[in-house]
C-alpha cells in the first residue's frame, strides 16, 4: 500500500482531524524509539518508525479516542 494511501486510512480513523493524527504518530513513534514493539511485522532498523506508526493507526492496531 502506497504511503499517501495508509495516510488516508489513518486520518479516517481520527475523524479526519490532522492535528489528531500528529499528535497520535508522534506519540506512538516515541514509544518506538523507546522499545515498543512494532504492532506490525515490520523491522524497526529497515523502517521508519513515522511509518510504522501511521501503519499500525490506519489498521486499527492504535486506539485514538476522538471526542466529539
């Protein structure tokens, strides 16, 4: 699946609010980059962990609340 694509999965499951999804990437790749486990079967020394996380948001694996 093409990057543009994922993205827009994973903005889909914010309500289509950006500033929800930044929020949401920045603090999934923080958890990344501190030793979490990628939810998906991707390598953190070949991907990027920006990637990984907005991966993982557009299949669901990361719960964001968003309030209405």
């Amino acid at each position: 699946m093409r990057l543009e694509q994922i993205t827009a999965k994973a903005l889909e499951k914010t309500g289509n609010d950006r500033y929800l999804l930044s929020i949401a990437v920045s603090k999934r790749v923080n958890q990344l980059l501190n030793g979490a486990t990628p939810k998906i079967d991707k390598d953190l020394s070949k991907a990027k962990p920006v990637d990984i996380a907005l991966e993982e948001i557009a299949k669901g694996l990361i719960k964001i609340d968003v309030e209405q």
